[in-house]
C-alpha cells in the first residue's frame, strides 16, 4: 500500500468531534485509516473479502427490532460503480422498511477493495423518511469537505485490531474495534462458527455499542445494540451474486 502510517485508535477518538487520533501501528499493516489521499492504483475492481463479499447481484434479508419497532432490511450489491475520491467502487443499495412496508431509510453506499484485500467504506447517499419529510443528514463522500475514507473489513481481523470505519466530522464518526475471531453465533435458522465478532462505536454517541458477526463466504449476519439501545438485527436469508 501507498499511503503507510498508523492506525486509528478506537478509544482515542471517542467522546470528540476533533480530527481523528492515531497510534503507532499494532496489528493493521501500517494503513493509514482513515486515509486522507487513497491512491486508485492500490485498489482493485472486485470485493471477495471473505468476511465481506460484495459480489454483484448478492442481497441480504435481515429482520430489525427495537425502539423503532420491526423493519425489514434488504442490501443489494448492485453492478453499479461510483468514483469517489479517484477511486473506482462498488455500489451497495441498503433499503429499510416499516412493518406496513412504508420505506423508513434508501442509502446507497460506496465500497472498495485494496490490493491486500482489506474493505474500505468512501461514503453514502442516504435519505431517510419520517412523517412524510425526507432527510439526508448521515450522507457524506470521501474527499469533500474533509470526509476520508476508512475500513470496514481487515483482510486479516486480528483481536485488539482497531481502526476508523469512516470519518466525515459531525456527521460520520464510526469506528471499530476486533472482539474475536473465533466467535459462534446462532442466525438464519443455523449455527455459525469461526466468525468475526466487532465492537462498533461512534464519537457522536459515544453510550452506543454496536457488536456486528460476520461469517465466512456470507457477511453481516448478527448485529446487537449493546449499550444505548435495544436493537437486534438478524439475517433471515442470503443469495450470493
């Protein structure tokens, strides 16, 4: 990789809107993350992380409950690709529905693979609804108004791995953080094993833990709000590309 440097350190920027923090590099290949300058000959045209496939024509079906009540959340890697930031990516549609179907929130979102295989996240258009009003507050873009692109997926998840998932100040805060790598969780009528286990938090809320499980040749299929909330969010079905 070009852009060599240190990792995010997850707790260094908690609890603050200011740039993001880092430390030495411990575990993550020396990336910078976020990077403030990808460079597009470092990436490659297809997303085949094994934790994180984006295969066009894939799409996931998961069943959301908590304080908003029950929803319907269908993702589609569309054949669609977007430059952003110079960089050539992949464009995954995420659609949230109500119980009665209303469309609660369309996000369309930007993903790219590097060389070594690690997944970074360069922004999203979202729209959200309420009560007949639409909002693109959360929406952001690497490479405008200060918005850097980061991880999602190391290629190779270590526990103690931490590293900033994306970084738009005030509006895109997330990090993440490696629990395990050998975690077993129940999804989608079957047990899962060997997967990865994170621990996801933001600076703009910083009582909010999110930990996500993510199986081999599949993806996302366990999200559980831990702290600052209720929300359970479980895969119902899965259709590769």
């Amino acid at each position: 990789m070009r852009w060599w440097l240190a990792v995010v350190a997850v707790l260094a920027v908690a609890g603050c809107g200011s740039a993001p923090g880092t430390t030495d590099p411990e575990g993550v290949d020396g990336l910078v993350v976020p990077t403030p300058s990808p460079d597009p000959r470092d990436f490659v045209g297809r997303i085949d992380n094994p934790y994180l496939p984006l295969v066009p024509g894939s799409t996931w079906t998961y069943q959301a409950d908590g304080e908003d009540g029950s929803q319907t959340i269908r993702v589609t890697v569309t054949d669609q690709t977007r430059v952003v930031a110079g960089v050539p990516t992949t464009v995954v549609r995420d659609r949230v529905t109500g119980a009665d179907g209303t469309v609660v929130e369309d996000t369309y979102d930007w993903y790219a693979q590097d060389r070594d295989g690690n997944v970074w996240y360069f922004g999203e258009d979202t729209t959200a609804y309420d009560g007949g009003k639409a909002s693109t507050d959360g929406s952001w873009e690497a490479g405008v108004d200060g918005a850097q692109a980061g991880i999602v997926m190391l290629a190779r998840p270590r526990v103690g791995d931490g590293y900033q998932q994306e970084y738009a100040e005030g509006s895109a805060e997330d990090q993440g953080e490696i629990l395990s790598i050998d975690a077993e969780v129940a999804a989608q009528n079957q047990t899962f094993d060997n997967v990865v286990k994170t621990a996801d938090t933001t600076a703009l809320e910083p009582g909010l833990v999110e930990h996500k499980y993510y199986a081999e040749g599949i993806g996302l299929v366990l999200e559980e709000t831990v702290s600052g909330g209720t929300e359970r969010v479980v895969l119902v079905s899965f259709q590769p590309g």
